[in-house]
C-alpha cells in the first residue's frame, strides 16, 4: 500500500530517520518490529498486523475493552480472557484519583493489580480533565463559553479538582507521564489537550500548539525510563486540531515526524461524530506513518463505526458504549434497523424466545433468550448488565476477527457492505 508522505522534504527525512531508530530498538528488545503489517486491502486503506509488546502479541485490527477503573464494568478479568480480549484500557485521571499510581507501583504495575497478564494501554487524563469543564488558558476565555469551574490549562498543563472530594491537582506533560510508567502500561499515551468539536479557530490554534509541545516534552520525559517495571513500554503521540483541516494535517505531520511508536488521532469529533471522524481520518492519513500503529481514539459507539475506521486505515480503537449501552439493555444484533442494536426492554421481547443475535456464539446468546433477558432487565437484576455486557463486548471483538479474516481474503470492501 503506498502513502503518501509529508510535504516537507526535511520532515520526510526526519520520519524516515525516526521510524529507522525506533524499528532498530524494537528489533534488538524483541528480535521483531514493535509493529508489523501482515495483510493490506487494495480498494481501500484497511489492513491487518501484529503489535508485539512483553506481555503478548495484538493482532489488528482491535477492539480494547476499556477498564476504567482497572475493571470492566459488572466483568473481571476471567470473563475478558474468555472473550478473547488482547488488549485492554486503564484510565489514568480516574486511577491517579483512586487508589493512585503509587499504591498500584507497590503491587508491580497495573498488570499485578488488577491480575490482568497481557498488554494494557493507559491514556494521558488529558480527555477527562477537558471534560470536567470549558477549557480556559490562564483565567482568560478562549472559545465559546466561560471559564470553568473544574479545569484551568496553562502552558505547562492543566490544573483540576477532583470530582470524588474536591481535591486540587496538576497534570503536565512530565507528570502525566510519570504516573503511566508507575500505572506500568504497555502502551502510554503522550498529554495532550483533547480539543472541543467545534472549537472557534484561536483556540483550536492554542490548543495545538500546546499540544504539540506537551508532544515533545512527554517524549523526553518518556525516553528517561521507557522500563519502568523491567518491561518495555510504548509511547503513542496524538494527532489534535479539531475540524479545521489544516490544523489536523499540520498536526499530522508534526506527531508523526517525532519519534513516537505509534500515532493516535484524538479530538472531541473522534468516535462521537462518525461523520466528521471519517473527514478527518482522510485528511490525516497521507501523513501517518506505514510502519506504525494509528489509533482512533473514542470509536466502537457501533459496530459500523469500527469498519469505518478500519477502512480510513487504523489499527486500534476504544470505546465505553459498548459495556455502557449493554447496562441500558441496549443490545447489538446485526442489521435491526440498520443500526445493529435492539433495546432489551421493549415490551415486544417479553415473549420471544430467540437469542439477542442468532448468528452469535457468545455465551448469553448460547444459553438464554431475548425474553429471559427482558425479564432481568425488567427485574432489576445486575445479572442482566452481566450477560449483555458479555454479548456486547463478544459481538465487537468477533466483528474485529470476522474483520481481519476478511482483509486476509482480499474481500474487506465487501464485507463492510454487509453492514451498510
């Protein structure tokens, strides 16, 4: 598959120099690359490939379950291994909060803590702390709205209080990285400031600009311990710059000119508003490096949004709907209405006998109906969050095997019609 590069010459050379460096150090802690394509579609910008970490290999296309709170919600870490889970996500603003990166280093990392033995990706916190309030850079407003009560974002980071008991804290680019080499990931990612949808074009140029060198200074500070807990860990800059286009390719070319061992594309747009994402996954991809790992950040609301993706060529996503939407009673099943999912709770099941998905194998479509779970829901009973958080996160993970399969074959374009 060809790609274009960057327009700059020099930032071509500088990729090409990077990416050398950061394969060569892979190959001498592994005897293999950190990622490698193995399959890529010819009609579109989909392909399969291996990241190779300490704790195991991912296969990509992937789905990663988002543990919050080092947990899976109404799941443990059996039911993520019966799932087939390869991958899964810590939260580093909820675990800094409770019970903290230092209490979790004492247990060795996070894998020891939450008893979890393959690879683990932890984000920055720089997407929940621009969720507790509207953004402001050293009390002065930047974009639409006033100054908010929970976060204020200077040059160097960005100064919050705590949702659980009001606490004050700080992240930065040194720190942020600092509490993921304690939290002991595989996968980190570099803080950033996650940008507002339709951020108003000075604040979204401030904002990358922050960005950017919080970009760089999580790299250096990455870079003195990349073996924290005695095994490596990766780090993963972040693309920003909103809907403006040539913010985004500006970005674009930026992240992937640094060293980083994979490029995430992050935003308040991505996953939340598939139209926009799939925008602006065109404008970024000419810049995304072959030979590492692109991640979109936040997309997995439907099963539909992840073949999106996969078509604009990422590797990885994440997304709490899946688990979220299950304790609602809302279940995926291929092609109802068009938008794969069926509310559990509408009197309609009440008597129906058919599982939530008759082509599904997981273990509530083997063993009960739509009408036991209507019951559950009915009943109040958290058994019912259970088995359809197991349905839904099972439903997604086959879809990314169902995926890989079909790129493999050579039949992705019309595998993805199948859920148009």
């Amino acid at each position: 598959m060809w790609v274009t590069p960057p327009k700059n010459a020099i930032g071509r050379l500088s990729v090409a120099k990077n990416e050398l460096f950061a394969m060569l150090g892979a190959l001498l802690l592994f005897g293999m690359p950190f990622f490698e394509t193995t399959a890529t579609d010819t009609a579109t910008h989909a392909r399969t490939g291996r990241i190779t970490t300490d704790h195991g290999t991912i296969e990509t296309p992937v789905f990663m379950p988002v543990g919050t709170q080092a947990s899976v919600k109404t799941l443990d870490q059996a039911d993520m291994r019966q799932l087939g889970a390869e991958i899964m996500l810590g939260n580093t603003y909820h675990l800094h909060l409770r019970p903290g990166e230092d209490l979790i280093a004492e247990h060795g990392g996070l894998h020891r803590f939450m008893n979890w033995d393959k690879p683990l990706l932890t984000d920055s916190g720089g997407f929940q702390v621009f969720s507790l309030g509207k953004e402001t850079r050293a009390g002065a407003e930047l974009g639409a709205g006033a100054q908010g009560r929970l976060v204020a974002i200077d040059e160097q980071g960005v100064t919050f209080t705590s949702h659980i008991d009001g606490s004050t804290h700080r992240f930065t680019p040194e720190s942020s990285i600092d509490i993921q080499h304690k939290l002991g990931a595989d996968i980190i990612m570099a803080f950033d400031e996650c940008t507002p949808d339709a951020a108003e074009r000075p604040y979204a140029e401030a904002a990358l600009a922050r960005t950017h060198a919080w970009a760089e200074q999580s790299l250096a500070a990455h870079m003195g311990n990349t073996r924290y807990h005695g095994y490596q860990q990766f780090l993963f800059g972040i693309i920003q710059g909103a809907q403006h286009r040539d913010l985004r390719e500006r970005s674009a070319e930026f992240i992937s000119a640094l060293p980083f061992d994979g490029v995430a594309i992050g935003g308040e747009s991505i996953g939340y508003n598939m139209a926009a994402t799939a925008e602006i996954l065109d404008w970024v991809y000419p810049y995304l490096p072959e030979t590492k790992p692109h991640y979109a950040m936040g997309v997995g609301l439907s099963p539909l949004d992840l073949l999106i993706a996969v078509e604009h060529g990422v590797d990885m996503f994440d997304c709490v709907a899946p688990t979220r939407l299950a304790r609602h009673g809302m279940l995926y099943s291929k092609n109802p209405s068009k938008q794969h999912r069926l509310n559990i709770k509408n009197a309609s099941f009440a008597r129906d006998t058919q599982p939530i998905d008759a082509a599904c194998a997981c273990h509530t479509c083997q063993n009960y109906s739509r009408s036991y779970l209507h019951h559950l829901f009915a009943a109040g009973e958290l058994s019912g969050q259970r088995l359809a958080s197991l349905h839904n996160l099972h439903f997604l993970l086959q879809l990314m095997r169902d995926t890989r399969q079909a790129i493999g074959a050579g039949r992705f374009k019309e595998f993805k019609k199948e859920w148009e």
